[in-house]
DNA sequence: GGGGGTTCCTGTACGC
DNA sequence: TGCGTACAGGAACCCC
C-alpha cells in the first residue's frame, strides 16, 4: 500500500529516466486508470504525445510529472497509485505486465527509447493531465492543492500542524490519516508512529498536549525516514519499485499486521481492532486509551 | 465546515 | 473441488 516512502521511492526511480524524455507515445488499456482525468482516454493522450517532461516530483502520495512549458500551458502528467498501483520502467518492447493499465512511451536524450507501465491490480490508482497553479513558494497540480504539505516537505510548518491537530475533536489516528492536515500518512505508518509516541490511536487529538503533538510528528519523521532508507514496506507484491523490487520495511514493523504476536517494547499481545472500515493495531498496554 | 460513515475495486485466504 | 464471503485501504463523496 503506497504511502510517503513507497511513492518516493517511485518517484526517485522514475526521475532519472523521465526527466528530459519525450513522450512519444500513450496506450491506454482500461480506462479506468484515468478517473482522475474527466476528459477521458483520447484528450489524455492528446494532451501528452510530443511533450517533454520536465523532473518528477511528490506531495503526500501524490506523484506528478511536470511537463516542459509550451505557450499558455504548463501542466503535468498527475499520477495517485491508490491501493496497488505500480510505475515500472520497462524495454520499449517489454511484454504487457499483469494489470497494466496505461503505457507510456519515452525517448530519452541518452538512454533512447523505455516504457512507463503503469499497472494497477485493484484500480484505485489514475491519472490525470492537470494544471499546474503556485501554492506558496512551490508549484502544483491543481489535484493536488487541497493536499497539505508532508512531514518531509521544507516547507512544512510544525507549529501549524500541532494547532490543526488539538483542534480536531476526531481520534487522532483519524487525523493522521486526514490528507488535508497532513499528507503521505496511511495506515501502516499511522499505527507505527503512535505506537512509537505511545499513544492511543482513538485518543481525541484535542485531548493531547501541544508536547505529545510534538514528539508525535517527531516519531512520523523517524518512521517515514526509517522506511525510505528500507525501499519501503512490501508485504505482497501490491508494492515495488520502478524495478520491480520490494522494499524491506516490513521487518521493522512493530505494531502494523502484527496482532496477536508480543508488543516489541513491554512483551504484551498487539491488539487488532477495526477501525474507519480497516484495522488498527496497538499495544494496548504501552498505549493506555486516556 | 467538522465529523463520521460509505463506496469504489480485485486477488487472496479461508470456511463450509 | 467449488462456492460464498471477508479482507486489504486511499480518497472522494455523502449526509448530519
């Protein structure tokens, strides 16, 4: 499940090979991999073919590929891979991928002609062309305006963030996963970070102290930072690299997907609890519901 | 506009 | 073996 550090590693993957190619080509096989772009199937691929790419960059979960700017338009190639979605670099003639959706086709200055699968086993992930608008100091796709910055973003105001959380009267698990309070947050590292901050996820937020917020988005941080220096969690093959690869995280989990089995810290059984139509998992001895 | 619940989707695991 | 069902969850959407 792609959240911040599957998506990075995505979008780090893809930068060297996009960046500078041109789009030769777009097939488009289900077109269910673009409703995030209303116009449909044929204006994407119009919108595309002939255009160079620019970088590849990310906020939260969301992944866009600016375009080079030609007269009255800059826009971007926006991409969420929701539940299972996958951008693989591939050969030029590499054969159709198990849910390949869509297919972009490159020619890059120096490493020629490649392909951008874009794969996706349960259709939650789209793309889109959008438009790109200023938002502050940087650049976005207007998709992507109502997503707040991420704990990684330079820009991100720690301060907001403690006063936008203690006034939410939701459980803060709830919160975290609130793309609009913060982004790039899922349920894996959501569950992590309040294990590691010791904190119940069905605390109300306004009931934490500004210091608890605080060692909270530290212990985001560390998390985030921990499982992008792993390649991300893989439990399946729902997540892997430009490459195809799995990321390592998932052997350093210690709350997420391990019910039953003893708390890391005190020894105690990790609690699973439903939770938002998912689960929750917790120790509920290291993290006492206040 | 905050809050909380529902919906979209497919492959896998499991019970009968 | 075959069928039905629960489950995984990001984000948009709905109603209160």
């Amino acid at each position: 499940m792609p959240e911040l550090p599957e998506v990075e590693v995505v979008r780090a993957g893809l930068a060297p090979a996009v960046t500078g190619s041109l789009i030769a080509g777009v097939s488009v096989f289900d077109d269910r991999a673009l409703t995030r772009h209303p116009a449909g199937a044929a204006d994407f691929v119009t919108r595309l073919e002939g255009r160079r790419i620019d970088t590849a960059s990310r906020r939260g979960k969301f992944l866009w590929l600016p375009l080079a700017r030609t007269e009255g338009d800059d826009a971007a190639l926006v991409a969420h891979l929701g539940m299972s979605g996958q951008m693989l670099l591939r050969a030029p003639d590499a054969g159709a991928e198990r849910h390949e959706r869509l297919r972009l086709h490159l020619h890059h200055p120096v490493h020629g002609e490649l392909a951008v699968v874009f794969s996706d086993q349960r259709t939650f992930g789209s793309l889109a062309v959008d438009r790109l608008v200023p938002d502050g100091p940087t650049i976005v796709p207007t998709q992507v305006l109502h997503i707040a910055r991420d704990p990684i973003d330079p820009f991100f105001d720690d301060l907001a963030f403690v006063d936008a959380v203690r006034r939410r009267s939701s459980a803060v698990k709830r919160v975290l996963l609130d793309q609009t309070v913060v982004s790039g947050i899922g349920n894996i590292y959501a569950d992590e970070a309040l294990w590691a901050s010791r904190i119940h996820p069905e605390t109300p937020a306004s009931r934490l102290s500004a210091a608890s917020v605080r060692r909270l988005l530290l212990e985001v941080r560390a998390v985030l930072a921990k499982a992008l220096a792993e390649g991300g969690t893989s439990f399946d093959a729902q997540y892997v690299n430009v490459n195809g690869q799995a990321g390592y995280f998932a052997h350093s989990l210690n709350a997420y997907g391990r019910g039953g089995q003893p708390c890391p810290r005190c020894g105690g059984p990790i609690l699973r609890e439903a939770f938002m139509n998912r689960s929750s998992h917790y120790c509920p001895r290291c993290q006492r519901r206040r």
